[in-house]
C-alpha cells in the first residue's frame, strides 16, 4: 500500500495530511499534454518551468506557466496566471457565479505560499499537484510566514481605509461597517 504525506496550507497554518492508496492517480494525458507544453513555455523565457490548470467541473477554464522572468512580475507564477487567464475569459462576473467548489488547481509543481494565498482569495480549495516539495523546502516557507506573522504592525492613520471604502460605489463587505462608524458631514464634503 502506497503512502503519502501532503501538507497543506490552509489559512497560514499548515497541517500534515496522510493520504493513502493503493495507486498514484494518473492524469489524463490532455491534460498532461497541456502541462508539459505550459512548462515548455515557461523555458522559453527562462523562467522556473512549472505550467497549471484550472478547472471548473472537469474543463479547463483557466492556463497558466510561470512569467516572473518574462513579465518582470514577482506574481507571475503558473497558478496565479492560470486564475488570471479564467478571470479574463469569463470576467470577474462570471468567476464570482461559478460554484467554487467544482474549481481544481493542477499544477507540474506545488504551490507556493503566494499561489496558495491567491488560491484561497479567489476560493479555490481543491488542488493536485505531480511534484511535491521537498520537506526542507515547506520548512522554509513556513519560517517564512511566522516571520511575516512576529513582525507584522498596524500603523495609522486610522480610519483611512474606512474612507477609501466608503468611497467605492460597489464594495461590498467592508463598506456597511465603515459607514457606522464614519458618517460624513456636510463640511467634510465641501474640501478644504
């Protein structure tokens, strides 16, 4: 019997996860075929060489290789573009109805923290990789967040994100709360 050890990422806390079978789940070969040619896209422009895929239902909504070297953009990872290709075919309306729970990540490489972050933001809990981590690696990364974590602060002034809210004609969430607590007056409206 084959065991294996995941760990997972939920909500900056990672747990160990023991997954067992008698047999490693095989992709199919499309879509191994399209993570291989993603990864190949990748090698063009050097950049690390992992490709993904998001699904929705079982159909490929959404593809992704790494950019970070191509783009000069330190979020152009394969999962975080694979979420932006879905995000530029079906529009953010169109992202917002899907139900996420039919959403899965497939990538040649296990996310990072950064993909995991993107991928808990846009609701995208179910996720298949080929190649996990090395431990020292997960290790590395989970310092990483406790260093964020001991040496994160809130600064002032307080109140300004409320404002930038209240300023958003279709901000949902926020919005209600910092309008209770910060109503405008007549003289804050006419400026200085």
């Amino acid at each position: 019997m084959l065991t294996t050890l995941c760990i997972l990422g939920i909500g900056g806390f990672s747990f160990a996860h023991p997954s067992i079978g008698t047999s490693l789940e095989v992709l199919p070969k499309s879509q191994v075929d399209e993570l291989r040619a993603l990864g190949r896209e990748a090698i063009k422009s050097k950049d690390v060489p992992v490709g993904a895929l998001l699904l929705y239902d079982g159909k490929i909504i959404g593809r992704g290789f790494n950019t970070v070297s191509r783009d000069k953009d330190p979020a152009g990872h394969a999962e975080v573009n694979a979420i932006r290709d879905a995000f530029g075919k079906l529009g953010l309306n169109g992202y917002s109805s899907l139900d996420k729970s039919k959403l899965l990540m497939i990538s040649t490489f296990e996310p990072c923290q950064l993909c995991q972050g993107a991928m808990q933001t846009h609701k995208i809990s179910r996720a298949k990789f080929i190649r996990s981590k090395p431990l020292s690696q997960l290790l590395r990364e989970q310092a990483k967040l406790l260093r964020y974590q001991w040496n994160r602060e809130s600064v002032g002034p307080v109140g300004l994100q409320e404002s930038l809210f209240l300023l958003h004609p279709d901000y949902p969430g926020e919005k209600s709360q910092a309008h209770k607590t910060q109503t405008p007056s007549k003289s804050d409206s006419n400026g200085p």
